[in-house]
C-alpha cells in the first residue's frame, strides 16, 4: 500500500487514524478484550457535550446495549446517557425511522454539543450518521460497528444516509464521526453468513491495491472464518487502512474512491434484480467480482491464472461466484440496472476492472461492451 495511513499498535488494540483535512482527522480503535476502565475511557474522550443518543437496533439491543450504555455513562458525572432502539432490518433504513432519531433528540432536549451513537451494523451507522449530519445542522456521532461489513467498510469514510423508496442511498451526507471503536469480540455473535458477507469486501481491497493482504487471505481465510481474534484484528486493521488511504485522498469520490466499488456495479444490479432479500450484499458483490475478474481477463488486462486465485478465495470464504440456475437475472436485466448506476457519467457506463498484476485495478468507461456482454452472458447462461 503507499502507506499514507498512521498506524500505531498496543497489546489488545491498534489504531488506524483517518488523516482528512479542517481538523476532522479521528481514530478508528480496533481491537479484543478491551477490559471496561480502557473501552470507557476510550470513549469517553470523543464524547462532546453531557448528554448521548445510543441508537441501536431490536437485534443487538439485547446483546449489547447495557454495555455501552454503562460504558458511555462510567466516565463523567452528570452524564446523560439515552437510548432508542429502532426495528431491525434494510427496510427500515428510511426517512421514517430517521424522523424517530430526529424525534428522540428533540424530546430529550439534545443540544449541538450531544454525541449520537451508533450501534450496530451498516443500516444503523449510515441512519444515525445521516441524523446526526442534519440534526440542529450537525452533532457528534461515534460509530460503534458490529458486523465485518460495517467495521471494515462503512464505517469509515464518512458516507452517511438513508435508501428512498426509488433507490438505495440516495438521499444522504458525508458526514466524519468522531471516533470509530471497533470490539472485534462482537463478532462472535455474528451470524455465518453476515461475516462472510462482509469478507468479501476485505478481498476487494486486496484485488484492488493491496496484493499482500490478498496472499494473506488466501493462506489465512479458515481462520478469518473461526473469527480467530488476531487474524480478525490483522483483516479488519489493514482493511481500514486502505479505506482511509483511498478516503484521505479522494474524499467525495472524483475519481480513486470509485475503485472502492469494485464487483458493485454488477452486484448491484444482481441485488435488485434477484429480489429483495435472496443475497446480503457482500454476497452480490462476491458474484460481481467474479464477473469484474472474468470481463478484465476476457479483456487481456490481467492473467486468467489471478482470475482462478479470485474465484478459489472467494470460494474459501464461502462466497458465491455464480448465479443459481434459477435465478431471474438476465443480459436485459443486468443491462437496465447497470444504465442505472450511480457511476454512469453522460450516458457512458464506466466500470472497476482489474488491470496489470494482483492489486492494481482502473475506472473507467474506456473497454470493450462486447468483452462485457459475453461475461453477462456467461453468468446468466
Ligand atoms: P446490517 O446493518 O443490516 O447488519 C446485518 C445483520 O446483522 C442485521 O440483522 C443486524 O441487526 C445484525 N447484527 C449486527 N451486528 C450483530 C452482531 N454483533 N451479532 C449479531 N447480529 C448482528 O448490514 P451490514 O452488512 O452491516 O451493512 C449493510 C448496510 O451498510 C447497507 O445499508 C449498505 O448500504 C451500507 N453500507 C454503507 C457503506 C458506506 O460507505 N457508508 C459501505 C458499505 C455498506
Ligand atoms: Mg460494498
């Protein structure tokens, strides 16, 4: 990698720092067994004001709500520690349950020194991050993530939001926490196939700019897998440091932070066209960087030998590289969701495509549509 993050290391966590411009840089804590006094303090030191909004969800309420909020409340006096817990699911990441955090603020008297909490996976951090970016013009907020996806991807970088009912993200922020703490001990309450879902965006940084972390998969998935807690903290370290390398360099997405969605622009349209609920995103995307990988080589960008490395890791993390014989996609489906894509820029699609060796990867709209459609029909035959 080039090395632009600051990493430093203790016995039982690291810290990756996300180095952004304005004063607005923030560590991301990663590690297991914090013991209270430490995970406390930690915290504490990030939140603003005397009065914090943890907001979770009816899934991970039960498992890990008390703790945080006796954690959050341990430091200071005077500390007002609130909570709401919101219905699990994608369904309810939307302006309707945004207004019930807008609501609980405003009822409890939070001013524009609170501290929101987020607990939880991917649809709570992007929800409250979103809230706490237009609640009284912006707050503090902490991301406390407890899904693969959501420690190694969303959140860190800063994208905040809520789907609309005519699509997904569409209505949101950029918007940086003060802090991201990340218990890695949370996973073990994950079920199997969250975890590889969310494995399959740490092989995506590793396709696209970090070839040692792709070879470390690939020697080390079976332990990822039992959510062995070094390997785990290893994975989920260097996948935040690229993050927040690709992040610190292009913030708002001109151009390097596109790379981040590699497989997306495929896994998309394989996520809305197969209906909603059969796959977990990182699973689309497993899929669709398969097809990324298949469509580089039939391209002559890369050797097909790394397109077999791509599909054996993939397939160790117990990812699909395919389509299901009765899947509903087909080449006009794929087409209509792809013309969709947030990335088509004047009317021209432009993809993630590997190119050169293991870890380099380009975006672009300069390929060949034929290499594309024969790799859509490939999958969908
Ligand atoms: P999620 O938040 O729905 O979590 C998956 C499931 O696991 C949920 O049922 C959740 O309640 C449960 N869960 C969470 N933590 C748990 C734990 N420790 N033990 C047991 N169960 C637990 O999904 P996700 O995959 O974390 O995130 C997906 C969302 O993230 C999508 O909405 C996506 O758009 C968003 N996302 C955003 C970014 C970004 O840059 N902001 C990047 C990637 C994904
Ligand atoms: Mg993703």
């Amino acid at each position: 990698t080039s090395g632009t993050s600051t990493s430093s290391n203790n016995d039982n966590y690291d810290i990756v720092h996300v180095d952004l411009s304005d004063g607005r840089d923030y560590p991301i804590y990663i590690g297991t067994s914090y013991s209270d006094e430490q995970a406390s303090s930690m915290l504490s030191s990030h939140v603003h004001g005397n009065k914090v909004l943890i907001v979770t969800n009816d899934k991970i309420a039960p498992m890990y709500l008390e703790k945080y909020q006796k954690l959050l409340s341990a430091d200071q006096e005077g500390k007002d520690v609130v909570t709401l817990v919101l219905p699990d699911g994608e369904e309810y990441k939307s302006m309707e349950i945004l207004q019930l955090i807008l609501d609980k603020a405003l009822e409890e008297t939070l001013d524009r020194k609170c501290t929101f909490v987020a607990l939880g996976g991917g649809v709570i951090g992007d929800m409250v991050g979103f809230a706490a970016a237009i609640y009284q013009r912006g707050v503090n907020f902490i991301q406390i993530p407890t899904t693969v996806m959501a420690m190694v991807d969303s959140s860190v970088g800063g994208k905040t939001g809520v789907n609309h009912p005519l699509g997904k993200n569409m209505i949101g922020a950029f918007h940086q926490p003060q802090c991201v703490f990340i218990d890695t001990d949370t996973l073990s309450t994950l079920p199997d196939r969250e975890l590889q879902s969310g494995i399959a965006e740490i092989i995506k940084y590793g396709l696209i700019r970090d070839a040692a972390l792709f070879e470390w998969l690939e020697d080390n998935m079976d332990l990822l897998l039992k959510r062995d807690p070094s390997a785990t903290r290893y994975a989920v370290k260097r996948s935040c440091e690229n993050k927040a390398e690709v992040v610190k360099a292009d913030e708002k997405e001109a151009g390097l932070r596109a790379t981040l969605n590699l497989g997306h622009t495929f896994g998309h349209a394989i996520e809305s066209g197969s209906g909603y609920g059969t796959w977990l995103h990182g699973e689309a995307v497993a899929i669709g960087t398969a097809m990324a990988a298949t469509m580089s080589a039939e391209l002559g960008w890369i050797d097909p030998d790394l397109v077999q490395r791509t599909y054996r890791l993939l397939e160790k993390a117990n990812l699909p590289v395919e389509l299901p014989v009765d899947s509903p996609m087909d080449r006009a489906t794929f087409l209509r969701y792809m013309a969709a894509d947030k990335k088509v820029a004047n009317g021209q699609l432009r993809l993630i495509l590997l190119k050169g060796p293991l870890g380099n990867c380009v975006f672009t709209g300069d390929f060949d549509q034929t290499a594309m459609i024969k790799t859509i029909d490939e999958f969908v035959a």
